[in-house]
C-alpha cells in the first residue's frame, strides 16, 4: 500500500507474514520507486518474518531506485531475519522503543557451497544421510546474514534478543525527522565494519 502525503514524500507499507509470497508488494515497491520521490518511508508492520527470498528481492528493488531517492525505515514492531533486513536498508531508520531484533544462525555449513575456480574438481563430497539434505532456502538466508554482518555482528549477536541501546550504539538508529531535507546516503549511518565476515 502506498501513500503520497506531501510533495517529494511517499508513505509504502510492508505487512510481514511469514506464509505466502511478497510478489505483488515488490512490483507495487518497483512502481513506486521508478516516481523518483525525494523521500519514501517504509513502515514495516506486523509480526514475523519475511522469507529470505523476498527480503533479498526488495533489497534488490531499493538498490536499483534513484540516487536522489533517500529511504526511511520505521518498524512498528519487533523484527526477525528478513524482516530486520529490510529495515537495515533504510538511509535512515526508526523502532518502536521496546521493540527488538533477532536473527538466528543458519544450518549451512562452508563445505555446503561449491567453491569457485574449479576446486570442487579435487574435493570428494562430505557424506550425507538421507535425513540431511541441503535446503536451498537456506542458502538465501545465509546471504541475508551476510548482509545483516555489514551492519551487526552476526557470529556474535545471532540466536539473541538486540535491543534498542544496542541498535543506537552501532549507529542504526538516530534522532531525526523523517520529512527533512534529502541526503545521499547509499552508506547507512554507522554502518559496522566487520574484520572478518562470519555468518556461522
């Protein structure tokens, strides 16, 4: 859903569910974007999670929107996995004050992937049983945990409750009103800089 408040201002709300598919939100999101608003806020709205393939594809929407285009982040309630991601790729972003993010590790493992430069041709497969079969959603939530570590320390922080002191002393959150002048900021405000990315 979409709402033009004010000139340059755009108001899109996300309903998290985790059932079912976030196709017709992301088309709406695309449209929307493709206006070039100066400012657009996104309330996220709703308990749950949204599945790492359609965090990974609104983020792909944002990234490809205008320059000149600054995004807004509001959460209404708490956050999990993709759900958390979508709010991290907000310019700017604001939480309820006793809301809470939470993330847990992923299943995967590094010998999971097949490794780049030919190297696979040399490595014998590690043995699995018939009950360990990889799932393939599991590798777009391990991508959205890698992204989520250029924010917060996944190794450190998954499988716990982060809390709003904590979102301020990284950076991510900030006193200010939504409606100001617009700013370039592809690089969200105190971003973290991991020395080693881990998304174990």
């Amino acid at each position: 859903m979409t709402k033009k408040s004010r000139q340059g201002l755009r108001r899109f709300r996300v309903e998290v569910r985790s059932w079912g598919n976030y196709v017709e939100q992301i088309a709406e999101l695309k449209r929307v974007l493709a206006k070039k608003p100066r400012t657009l806020q996104i309330e996220i709205i709703g308990t749950g999670e949204i599945p790492a393939d359609s965090a990974l594809r609104f983020r792909t929407a944002l990234m490809e929107r205008s320059p000149k285009t600054r995004v807004v982040t509001n959460a209404h309630s708490t956050l999990q996995g993709g759900s958390l991601l979508l709010w991290l790729l907000g310019d700017s972003r604001t939480i309820r004050d006793d809301a809470r993010l939470y993330f847990r590790h992923t299943t995967l493992s590094e010998d999971d992937e097949v490794p780049v430069n030919g190297a696979w041709k040399d490595e014998e497969p590690a043995y699995r049983d018939s009950y360990s079969t990889i799932d393939p959603d599991e590798g777009d939530y391990a991508r959205v945990l890698q992204i989520i570590n250029e924010y917060l320390p996944v190794k450190e922080m998954a499988g716990r409750l982060i809390g709003v002191p904590v979102l301020r002393q990284f950076g991510l959150i900030e006193n200010e009103k939504v409606d100001e002048a617009p700013r370039d900021t592809r690089t969200p405000v105190g971003r973290y800089q991991p020395t080693a990315r881990s998304t174990a």
